[in-house]
C-alpha cells in the first residue's frame, strides 16, 4: 500500500506541472511515464487496457457487412469456414488479384 501511494503522489506531482497542461490523451501518458522516477506498472496496465478500447464499432459493422455480402442468397451452402477465410483475406490483404497472384505464385 505504501508503494502504491508513493505512486500516487508521484504522479499527482508530475501532473500538477505546468508542462502537462495542453497535452491531451496519450501524449498525456507518454509524458507521465517518461517524467517518473519508477516504473508505474499498475496505471501502465490501466492505460493500456484503457487505450486499447476501441472509440467506435465502425470496424465490426464493416466486417458484418462483409459477411452479408459473402453470405448471400446465391452462396447459401458455404460452410463457415470458407466464409471465414474469405474475410481473412479480404480484411488483411489490400492487393488486387494481379499483385496477389504475383506475389504468391502457385507452382
């Protein structure tokens, strides 16, 4: 408990200075960490998982309107699978079929 409020007065410390002011989000922690004199392994986990957070779902309606344009009507027998791989490929590669087939040539 000790070790944790010394933390906290450290870090209470560093952001009361007037070279933290204008910074915001992660250049605020960035900072924070660099001015400190031990490592803060516990507000690094935090802010970690906090920054890892996504600001928006944009991402995931992409995908699911991927899988309804892979999944139609006419492609109603896919297995999941096969589904899955096509949007593996479509999601991480941004090559046309020219440069993908070029880059992985089929002997």
């Amino acid at each position: 408990m000790d070790g944790l409020y010394e933390n906290y007065c450290m870090v209470e410390a560093i952001l009361s200075s007037l070279e933290m002011e204008g910074c915001h989000s992660e250049k605020h922690y960035l900072k924070l960490f660099s001015k400190a004199d031990v490592p803060l392994v516990n507000l690094r986990k935090v802010s970690a998982y906090i920054f890892s957070i996504p600001c928006s779902n944009a991402y995931t309606n992409r995908v699911f309107s991927m899988i309804t344009s892979a999944w139609r009507n006419e492609r109603n027998r896919l297995n999941v699978e096969s589904v899955k791989a096509e949007l593996q490929v479509c999601v991480n590669f941004t090559l046309d079929c020219a440069d993908m087939y070029r880059k992985f040539p089929v002997h």
